[in-house]
C-alpha cells in the first residue's frame, strides 16, 4: 500500500484524572525523526510511547504532543499533618493567652502554615495506560490519512509510467526508418569521397556505428523499469527508498537516450520522458 508521509491527526480522551489530547503531524523526510513533547506526568513513559510510534511508522519528520488537563480535585483532599495541627492549635492558644483581647484562631490561616497540608499524588498507571490508547487511536488517523494521500500518489506515478510508456512506444516504432536514414546519410556522404572505398571495411564501421547510435537497450531497460515500478506500488511494504532508487534509474536511461539520439522524434521523446520523470521524483519524495 503506498504511503505518503504528509498527514495530521488529533484526537482527545476524557478520564477520571483529567483529559488527554493527541496531536500528531508527518512531513516527509528520509528517515524517521521523532519529536516527541510530554507533560510531566508522563515523562517517566517516554521511551515506550517513542518505542509505541516507531512500530507504526518507518519514515517522515513527526512531530508528536500529548496533552494533559487534570480534574479540579482529581487528586483527592489534601492530607493533613495532625501533629504539626495541634501545635499549632496549642501555640496559637498560648500566644492568645498573653493577649487582652485576641482574636480569634483562623481555621484557613492554619491550613495555609508551611508543611500542614500535603497535596495527594496522581496514580499515574492509569494515566500511562490511557496516553498509550489514545496515542494509538492518533496513530490510527495519521495512518489513514496518509494511505488517502498515498493512493492519490500512486495514481499519479501510474499516470507518469503510462506516459513513458507511451514515448517509448513511439521511439521503437520510429527505430527501423532511423537506422535507415543514419546508414543512407553515411553511405551519400561516403561517396562524395574520390578514393576507392573498402566495401567490407565499410559495413564493419556502419555495424560499429550504429551500434554506438542504437538505442534500443535502453528502450528495453525503461520498460524493465516501468514494470519494476508497477510492482513496487502494489506492494504492502514501505516503498519510499526504492522508488528513489528507481526514479534515479528513469533517469539515467533518458539522459543516454538523449545523447545517443540521432533523430529530433527520438530527441523529443526523451525530454518528454525526463519531464515525466522529474515529476515522478517530486511525487515520490512524499511517500514512505
């Protein structure tokens, strides 16, 4: 299935402790580079959520946050120090004593003394084990986003084989009238010449000479690779680096064809050709 690496995906989770929110974007790139950004209370988790993407994801520049927003009160009453209470309570009744007219104890003035109250902690398993659900429901969107971009792509790269196709069609029906102009301007030219000429020696060089002009090895190597590269977009794998290494192969076979050319139809096919090509490469740049 061919996979682009552009996509963008969100998602939230409400629970007892708070909510969690998932933001997820992909651009391409040619290796997975992650970054990842957490909230404290998952900090500790880090490395099975990084481990959690990169099995689900083999290239693209991913940018990953998780967010979370605790409950008013999700971590429960605070505790308070009984002792450190009492005396207080008992300081405060002493001081009183030595005092005309005290006021009174403040209830809220005690609870705010350094030390008196302790907030409760968050059991933070529960909170790991939602982040990794909602981390892989973020995963599930992205993946779908970017197989929908994918098949756009595929479509394309087939509708660019299918135009190759086509020039390179055109240059092998055209092949046998090009052989034959290349052999009679060389014979018109040879006989302008006043020396004797030596027939067999003759037929050697135009065999070489069209050898060196014949262009029908790479005709054949471009359609090797146009079914190579019909292959590989079926495939179920990730086809990014191999599609690189075959649009590097397009290439190569066009920029020979065009130098070997000896014919302007031949010479056109080929810009044609690197035309289609180049705009094969830009597409599968995107692909995973």
């Amino acid at each position: 299935m061919t996979q682009s690496m552009t996509a963008f995906s969100r998602c939230e989770l409400e629970t007892d402790l708070g909510s969690l929110a998932c933001e997820i974007r992909s651009v391409n790139n040619r290796f997975l580079d992650l970054q990842l950004r957490l909230p404290e209370e998952l900090r500790a988790h880090e490395a099975t959520l990084r481990q959690q993407v990169s099995n689900r994801l083999t290239r693209g520049k991913v940018d990953c946050s998780i967010r979370f927003r605790p409950n008013a009160g999700a971590a429960g009453l605070p505790t308070i120090n009984q002792d450190m209470l009492a005396g207080l309570v008992e300081l405060a009744e002493h001081v009183s004593s030595k005092m005309s007219e005290p006021a009174p104890i403040s209830p809220l003035e005690l609870l705010r003394w350094p030390g008196v109250t302790a907030e409760t902690k968050l059991d933070l398993e529960p909170l790991a084990g939602h982040a990794t659900a909602l981390l892989d429901q973020g995963l599930d969107q992205l993946i779908q986003g970017r197989l929908s971009e994918g098949g756009r792509l595929r479509d394309m790269l087939l509708e660019r084989c299918d135009g190759v196709a086509e020039k390179v069609a055109q240059v092998k029906t055209t092949l046998p009238e090009v052989h034959e102009h290349i052999r009679k301007r060389i014979v018109e030219k040879l006989e302008k010449l006043t020396q004797d000429i030596d027939q067999e020696r003759l037929e050697q060089e135009l065999v070489i000479l069209a050898q060196k002009m014949d262009v029908a090895e790479e005709l054949d190597r471009l359609e090797s690779h146009l079914t190579e590269m019909r292959q590989v977009l079926d495939s179920k794998e990730p086809i990014g680096r191999r599609l690189d290494f075959l649009i590097q192969e397009f290439n190569r076979e066009a920029n020979t064809l065009s130098s070997k050319s000896q014919d302007i139809r031949t010479t056109q096919a080929a810009v044609d050709i690197k035309v289609l090509v180049e705009q094969m490469r830009e597409q599968a740049q995107n692909i995973e």
